[in-house]
C-alpha cells in the first residue's frame, strides 16, 4: 500500500495544474490546439514527477526548492547564458551594473583555498587601514569565510556600520583584527594613463551605469594634456561585458555616422538597429584597441564598431565570442530570470556568436620581463566551449568539446600579481612590460611620424 500524500504535495499540485491551465489560456493563445494538449500533458508529467520525489525519496525534500530547480535547469538547457537568479544572485548584478556599491573597498579571489585580497581599492576603508595584496581574510565578525559569495555578503552592509575583518598576513605569526566601517565605494571600471607625451591609454574592465561618463572624463583629461592627443590604445582585455548602452555609448565616442551595432531577435520588439551621433567633441586621432580571449560580450561590441568602421587597429588574439544580448526580467519573490533574447551583429553584418572578433594584428601577451608566453592565454575558455552554445545562425546547438588536458598552475603568487595589475592602480611601469601596450604605442607612434613626414 502507498503511503499517503503530504498536504503540501497536494498544494504544489494543484498550483502546477493553475499554473498549466493560465499558460494555455493567456500565454499560449497562438499556439494550434495540438501543441497546447501536448503542453498540457508534459505538465502533467511534471506534476507527477514532483509527487513522486515528495512522496517516495530517501529524504524529505522542499517543493520549492524542487520548482527553482526545474526552472534552473529549463534556462540552462536554453543555452549558457539564460538562468535563473536567486534573490541574493539578482541583488549581486544590480550592484554590479549600478556603479557602487557599500562595503569596505577591495577586490578579492580565491587562492589555495582562502579568501585573499587581489587589491584594496585606493581611498577606500580597507586602503585607509593598511589591508594589502596578498592577505588572506579568514573570518568576518568572527565567523569563518570559506565561500567567495558568502564573504563579499558579509563584508558588505548599510553605510556607517562597523564590520571586523580578520586577516593572516605572509611574515606576521598572528591574524591581525582591522575594524572598518563600511562606505559607498565606487566601481572604478575605466583607468588611464598618458604612456608618453601625446598618447594615452584607457582600460575598461567592464560596462556599468557610469562607464561612459567615467571614461569621457578620462578623454578630457588626456586631450587636454600638452602635446595634445596624437594616438590612443584602449585596452578591452579581460573585459567580459556589461551593458549594452554603455557599450554604444563609448563606441559613439569615436564614431560620427553609420550602424555601431544590430539585434536580431524572434520578436520584432527585440530587433534594433543602433547608429551612431556626431560627437560634440570630434575626435580624430588613431586608436588601437586590445583585445584577447576575455573580451566578451559588450567588449566586443565596441571593437567589432571600431574595427568595421575602420576607426581602429585591433590588436591581440581573437576575442570570447559572446554575440547574445541578454534581458533580465524580476519575479514576484524578488528572484531574476536572465534570458537570451536576441543576437547582435557588427556594422558589417557579422554575427561574432561563437567565432569572436579577429585582430587585425595577432601578437599573444607576453611579459617583456619574462621569457614564457602567459599560459592563460592559451588556454582560454570560449564561448564555443560552452554547452548548449547558440550557433551564429540559427537554433542549433553543439555539444560542448572535450577540453584539452589542463596545464600546470602557475605559480600561485605570480597569478594574483598578474590580477592586481588588472584591477588596482595603473602603473606606467607595469604597462611598459605588457608586449601588446608596447607594440600598440610603437603603432600610433609610427603612424603620427608618417603623418608628420607628409606634411
């Protein structure tokens, strides 16, 4: 004899059955008779196989967490970039796309098992304090950090409020206690530096709500330097994305006239033809822009503008290969569902979906004070290497590859050295090491000889 069903079963039951009856009568109103009763039973299916695991499964399970699980994984099979949020997960990228957010102020990894600092942000509480590169945080008020997530949650909190954090330092026996107070610290995504008189360098290390008014502030500031402006590099490695706008907005920078970029979706609502608009600040000089296999998404958008437009040198290895625009809609429970609506072409009319953008100039990074080729540069995973990835064209998917047998990790100090310098303050000494700045400027150089010997 069967044991009997829960009550609770019975409830996500008759849920499940509401849920499927709305969905044949409002969301599915163009669908023929056939697939909505086809619908129907597959939901049926799934409601038998929820009371199934509620009523017969070695341990008792929460039905809600069965549900999440069921919608996770429907988004997950859609392809790599659709999901489902949760509330914590959703908060996490509002903050990321805002610009600032309130805490103590670093960025942080983990290493060998530990929380570690990568770098504290300068003028920040954690910078004010002493916290450096290299510590390890150990506990947050006390309580043990094991998880990356759970950390940056605990350190993070309202403005004003105090938060003790515990850190083990190399050469010091004993943890060392820093009392902060947290404070709104701001996303710093782009950072410039004049290389010499007359060329400057950008890095944007990702697209949030105040990239484009950040980045015009860096322009000014670099143009208003004497010699004036002669060549740029702007530097996209490691850039995996953001927002699409701002994206547009820094590629409208450099561009007068003519398509920055096109998405192509199933619903006409998501197909769009972005153009660009004369600059109040025309700017002429020659770019090169770096680019490697972390560029991604947004990165790519705007090297893809510059290169059609013939407005910039593309210098490095080929980029991601995201060419899918995502949109995030909020659920009722404050939860986010992140959804693949749409892929986006260059000006020229090429989908960069699991291809990426070519350099024009291909030369791997390569620290000129060291003989190696940086390994993460080759083995760098790429949308292709994704499961489920969308093609360029097209609803059919591919299995994602086997990967090739991973190397041996670089030594774990010169790793997060090479992430401090990604992340903390630009130091001209540190980008006259980078092969791919140093060949970039010998570019623009030449080009500004030539200019001048036609003269």
């Amino acid at each position: 004899m069967k044991p009997r069903i829960h009550r609770p079963v019975r409830l996500w039951v008759v849920m499940l059955i509401a849920l499927a009856a709305w969905m044949l009568s409002a969301g599915f109103q163009r669908a023929d008779s056939a697939g909505k009763e086809q619908l129907y039973e597959q939901l049926k299916i799934f409601s038998d196989v929820l009371e199934l695991i509620q009523r017969d499964y070695v341990e008792e399970v929460d039905p809600k967490d069965l549900i999440q699980k069921a919608i996770q994984g429907m988004l997950q099979g859609l392809d790599p970039h659709s999901s489902l949020l949760p509330p914590d997960a959703y908060e996490d990228l509002q903050i990321d796309t805002k610009g600032k957010f309130t805490g103590i102020g670093i960025h942080i990894t983990m290493q060998n098992g530990f929380v570690t600092v990568i770098s504290p942000i300068e003028d920040t509480p954690a910078h004010r304090a002493g916290i450096e590169p290299g510590d390890r945080i150990i506990k947050v008020d006390g309580q043990l950090t094991k998880d990356l997530r759970e950390a940056v949650r605990m350190m993070r909190g309202p403005k004003g409020s105090k938060v003790t954090v515990t850190i083990l330092r190399e050469g010091v026996k004993k943890p060392i206690d820093f009392e902060l107070t947290r404070d709104e610290i701001p996303i710093q995504s782009v950072k410039h530096v004049l290389l010499r008189p007359g060329f400057g360098y950008v890095r944007i290390s990702n697209f949030t709500g105040t990239t484009t008014q950040d980045f015009e502030k860096a322009l000014e500031q670099l143009e208003s330097s004497d010699p004036p402006l002669k060549g740029l590099i702007l530097d996209l490695r490691n850039n995996g994305g953001g927002l699409l706008n701002q994206a547009i907005s820094i590629a409208d920078e450099f561009l007068e006239q003519g398509t920055i970029v096109s998405m192509k979706g199933r619903d006409k609502r998501n197909t769009k033809v972005f153009s660009a608009t004369a600059s109040r600040t025309p700017r002429t000089y020659p770019i090169v822009v770096l680019i490697n296999g972390g560029t991604a998404s947004a990165s790519e958008i705007v090297a893809g503008a510059l290169q059609d437009q013939k407005r910039a040198l593309i210098l490095g290895t080929t980029s991601f290969g995201k060419g899918s625009v995502q949109t995030v809609e909020t659920l009722r429970d404050g939860s986010g569902v992140k959804l693949t609506i749409a892929r986006y072409y260059t000006p020229s009319g090429r989908s960069i979906q699991a291809k990426g953008i070519e350099p024009d100039i291909v030369l791997k990074f390569k620290r000129l004070d060291e003989s190696e080729t940086a390994a993460a540069e080759d083995g760098t995973l790429k949308e292709k290497d994704l499961e489920n990835h969308l093609e360029d064209e097209g609803p059919s998917r591919k299995p994602r590859p086997a990967r090739p047998p991973a190397k041996p990790e670089e030594d774990a100090k010169k790793r997060l050295k090479e992430a401090e310098s990604r992340v903390g303050p630009l130091q001209v000494e540190t980008l006259q090491n980078d092969n791919q700045v140093m060949r970039a400027l010998e570019i623009l150089i030449g080009h500004d000889v030539l200019r001048q010997a036609r003269r």
